[in-house]
C-alpha cells in the first residue's frame, strides 16, 4: 500500500511542478504576440493577460486533483498504475500544449 500512495504523491507533485514550469514558459513566449495584437490598448492587454492567466489555473488545478486516486482498486498492480501515471502526466501537457495553441491562434487574429 505504501507505494500506492507514494506513486500518488509523485504524480501530484510533478503535476504541479509541470503546471508552473509550464505556466512561466507561456508566460514569457506569449508577451510578443499580446504586444503584436494589442499595441495600443494597454488596458486591454493587462485584462487578456490576468484572463488567461486565471483561466490556466483555473483549468489545470482541478485537473491535477481529480487525477488523484485515494483508495487503491481490489487489483491493484505497480506497473499500471505507474503506466497510468505516465499517461495522465502526458496527458496534462498535451491539454496545456493544446489550449495554449488554441488560445494564441485565436488572440493573434483579433487586433485592436
């Protein structure tokens, strides 16, 4: 049982730890787009960047606790749940790779 919820914990953690990295790098590669898009609306600006950035955590947090497990199933077995592991964190940067595609297509077509 111990290494159910280790294995719990470890996929919670580098959840969190893939939600902020990735978080800081949308941060820093989207500011010349939003420049580009609203050059002379700094208001704007700021209120599509707290958007956005609400938006994100507001998204992927519920995500992360959700994948969650608390009680292991009747048969449980190591090597699925460190496959499901894998998959669900895999998971996670492809819905945030998706979203931030999908958010950035759209933004960089509207122009104020």
């Amino acid at each position: 049982m111990k290494t159910f919820y280790l294995i719990e914990a470890i996929q919670f953690f580098v959840g969190a730890i893939i939600i902020v990295v990735n978080y800081f790098l949308i941060s820093h590669h989207r500011k010349p787009l939003i420049d580009y898009t609203f050059r002379n609306e700094p208001a704007a600006e700021k209120s599509f960047i707290n958007l956005t950035n609400i938006i994100y955590f507001l998204v992927f947090i519920p995500v992360l606790f959700f994948g969650i497990s608390i009680i292991p199933p009747a048969t449980y077995n190591v090597a699925k749940h460190i496959q499901y592991t894998i998959y669900f964190e895999a998971g996670l940067i492809f819905a945030i790779g998706t979203l931030h595609f999908f958010l950035m297509a759209i933004s960089t077509k509207i122009k104020f």
